[in-house]
C-alpha cells in the first residue's frame, strides 16, 4: 500500500524529476519506478512472496534504496540489519526473523547464521528484470518492515512496522520538515533506523530527490551539501557537533541546507547554540521518537527559546501523548510520569514475541518507557529513560539533566551519566566524560562547575575521563549499558 502513495504518486505526479543521484548520475522518477518492477520481478523470481523476509546488510546506498521499495511493492516484509553490530549479533536477529533471504555487503561482518538465498550485493549485483512483476500489494495492515531496537536496554526485538504506520509517519515528517517539490533529502543517518527509514517513502511523495552517504563524517557531509544542492536531512547530535567542531566547515557553501531535524538523543543547548552560530540560515527540528512510534512530537525552530531547549516539543496532529503514572492514570501538567501515546504510527507489536507486546501496550496506550512531563502549553519534557533513571538515597536522579548541565563547560565533548551500586546510598551518580582535544580538566572542577546548576545528590559522586568516545549503537545514541554493566556485575540493581 505505501509504494502506491510514495514512489507510485511520484512516478505519476513529477515523472521527469531526479529521484535518486547515485555517483553523480541523475535518476528520474519515472526511470528508478521501470528499475523497481525490475528488482521486484527479479525477487519474485527467486521465490519471495508476500510475507517473506528479506534481511538487508547494507551501508547507504541507491540500492538499498531499491530493495525497500521493490519489497514494499510485493508486501516482503524488509528486515534492515544494523551495519554496526557484531557477526553474533546479526545471527541472534536472523534467528528471530527468520528470513527467506539475506543480501549483504562484503566489508560488514557475515553471520554464520544460514538463510535459503543470499547474495553478496557488491560482488554480485541483483538483475534488473524485463518481465513485469506481480500486482501491487495494496494492505494498509501488512507489515512492511521489522524494525530491531537498538538494543541499549537489552535484547533487540523487532518492531513490526505497517504500511500504514509509514503512511502516518510521512504526514509527521512532512509537518516537521515541511517538504517541498524539488527539495533534496540526503541520507546521513543510517537508513536501517527508524529516524531514516520512513523518510525513503516521504521524500518521493513530495517529489524531494535523495541522495546516500555511505557513512557519516564531516568533509563527505559538507562535500555532499555543495555538490548536490542538499535540502533536508535527518541527524543524531553526535553527528551535529563533529560538524559544528569541524575545522573546514567555512569552506564549504552550506547555504542550500534549509532544515536539519535531529534526533535519536537529547542536545546540549550549549551545543545547539554553537549550531545556530556555524549555520546560521538553517532551521532547526528536535524530533522525539521510537522504532515503536515514529516520530512523537517536535521542537520547532522557533520554538528553540532558551526557556525551552530542554523540551522535546509538542506532538503533531494525529499523536496523542499522554504522561502516566504507574497504574496508567494521567498526571497533572508539571507532574513526572512515563510518557504513553496512541495513533496511527504506533507499531502493531513485536515480532513473534506476545508477551513483550503486551507489557507495551496498557488500556490501549504504547507506553514509551520514558520519563517526562508536560507543562501548561502543552511541551514535553524528556527527563530520562525509565531504566536510566537513578535512585540514590531515596531521591531520583535524571540523567538527561546531569549530562545537560554537564555539556555547558566548555572542555566536555561527550557525556553519559548512570547510575553505580553504593551500599549506603544504593546509588551513586557517575559521570563517562571525553574531553575536547586539547584541553585539561580535572574531576574536581567538573564536579564544582556542576554544583552551581544541582543539588548536591544529583552531582556527579565519580568522574571518569575516557580517552576514546563514548560506545554508541548504529543510530548514534550512547550506549550507557555498556559503561554500567561493569559496575552491576553479580549485583541486582539496588533501586526499589
């Protein structure tokens, strides 16, 4: 149903438009549509049918491009495989997918994991076939992808994502981004995540051109930006202060950038001033989301005062967002509750697994296992994940509101705040900081800096310098499981 709505309309509405510029070459509309048929005939003719799998191991790039929508039109459920996770754990998400096939790329890991059909894309590219494939699948309700958490958490599960999931996540993007005809999206973030993928299927809609980078660094960025007049892109905050760091960033003309919307993790507001000085003509959305919802709500660029740097923004028509407490009742404006929503973008569940979708789902709300609230105009707040939260002396601890404290000196280039096991106070704060290059600073003068914005149980008991980045998930979000396990190793976690 989605592709009918997507490349379907484009190919109908703006046929002689550049859709797709791989290696600077133009694609039309019209002819990446004669290129779709061709993969979907190929696919069908290796036996996939509606509700298969199709696992997806690729970096960015046209092709897989192709293979989404090839697979939207035949109703194969796309499985995208996170290209930053280890050989072991893509066997663990086969596994649970069970896929009919596997296309990969030969520079990420290969899983041991066997699937009846796998092609090597790099090495041996799919036919484009001449013979036409079947008949569109037009089913608002089938799945159309399998969506892996990222797993910061815990185990991956997969979000089963419908078409028509996807076709409300257009009309959010489109109510953030505001696309346009002709605009140029370019695919920095990567495209297996869920922040990227709907906007494969939004882009076409509005007859906006795509454009891929392999990977994220600042020159390919910049580069890309000049060369192909880019628009509209999608980053996580990490991504927005290597650039915003970037030495070279004053050589390059930027000035076709409209808007940037980030996402995937909170923004220091120190960073997003020093964003407002290097790219000055570009507006900015903070965007809320999960691989269960799609986006949430969004910061609007003129929204971004500095009384409210800290809220995630309001949620766009067709998302109801509420904050509960722990027994599902709504709170009062102001009031610390787990934020819960319901809409069309809500996911049906998780992939062959009943017992976590219902721990999910309550009275008919998704509930987001984060801690917010909302004040009297209606802007949300993200405190912390409700399993980030720290509990020390009786008192809660938000983590997000630590790290943003944090990220205001100005020798601090990466945080990640948690919680550590203490026998007196159940739990300590403790601060994983790495340094911008080039400076000094010492635990003592980050814990005095942090004195002057919190209270004395929410300051940092334990700073810890790290001399290479924070570990990070494909999305970019930090992984802060990997910094605390090593603390809670043979201990139950002390939080009532």
């Amino acid at each position: 149903m989605i592709y009918v709505h997507s490349l379907g309309r484009a190919s109908r509405y703006y046929s002689a438009r550049t859709a797709l510029a791989p290696g600077g070459a133009r694609v039309t509309f019209s002819e990446l549509e004669d290129r779709v048929k061709g993969t979907a005939a190929a696919l069908t003719g290796h036996g996939f049918k509606a509700g298969d799998r199709l696992a997806v191991l690729l970096p960015n790039c046209p092709e897989y491009i192709e293979l989404v929508y090839a697979c939207s039109w035949l109703g194969v459920i796309m499985v995208p495989l996170n290209t930053r996770l280890s050989a072991v754990e893509i066997d663990r998400v086969l596994a649970d997918a069970a896929p009919r096939g596997l296309i990969r790329h030969s520079s990420l890991p290969a899983p041991t994991a066997r699937t009846s059909w796998q092609k090597i894309l790099d090495q041996d590219p799919l036919e484009i076939r001449n013979d036409l494939p079947p008949e569109v699948v037009y089913d608002p309700e089938a799945i159309l992808a399998l969506i892996y958490t990222s797993g910061t958490t815990g185990q991956p599960k997969g979000v089963m994502v419908t078409h028509s999931n996807v076709l409300a996540d257009i009309h959010h993007f489109n109510y953030w981004m505001r696309y346009r005809e002709g605009a140029v999206y370019l695919h920095a973030a990567p495209l297996f995540h869920i922040a990227d993928f709907p906007a494969m299927f939004a882009a076409p809609a509005f007859g906006a051109a795509q454009l891929t980078i392999p990977k994220f660094n600042p020159q390919n960025f910049c580069e890309t930006v000049e060369r192909e007049g880019v628009s509209h892109t999608v980053l996580v905050p990490t991504m927005i202060n290597l650039l915003a760091q970037y030495a070279d960033l004053g050589k390059y003309n930027l000035d076709s950038l409209r808007v940037v919307a980030y996402g995937g993790s909170p923004m220091a507001p120190e960073l997003i001033r020093r964003t407002r000085q290097v790219l000055p003509h570009v507006k900015l959305v903070q965007v809320y989301g999960l691989s269960e919802t799609g986006f949430l709500t969004g910061l609007q660029d003129q929204e971004h005062t500095d009384d409210r740097l800290f809220s995630c923004g309001r949620p766009c028509p067709g998302n109801d967002l509420g904050v509960a407490d722990k027994s599902g009742k709504q709170v009062e404006v102001g009031k610390p509750g787990e934020l819960v929503v319901r809409g069309a973008n809500v996911m049906r569940g998780y992939w062959s697994n009943p017992s976590e979708t219902a721990l999910a789902f309550r009275d008919g709300w998704f509930r987001t296992g984060d801690i917010g609230y909302q004040d009297s105009e209606g802007f949300f707040y993200i405190l912390d994940r409700s399993k980030d939260m720290i509990v020390t002396g009786g008192e809660n601890v938000y983590s997000g509101e630590v790290e943003a404290v944090l990220y205001t000196h100005p020798a601090v280039r990466e945080a990640a705040v948690f919680g550590i096991p203490d026998p007196k106070w159940g739990e300590l704060v403790m601060a994983c900081i790495v340094l911008k290059p080039g400076v000094a600073l010492t635990a003592d003068e980050l814990v005095a800096h942090c004195r002057k914005s919190l209270a004395t149980y929410k300051t940092p008991r334990r700073v810890e310098f790290l001399e290479t980045e924070l570990p990070k998930n494909g999305s970019g979000k930090i992984l802060k499981r990997v910094l605390r396990d090593q603390f809670w190793v043979a201990l139950k976690r002390a939080v009532s």
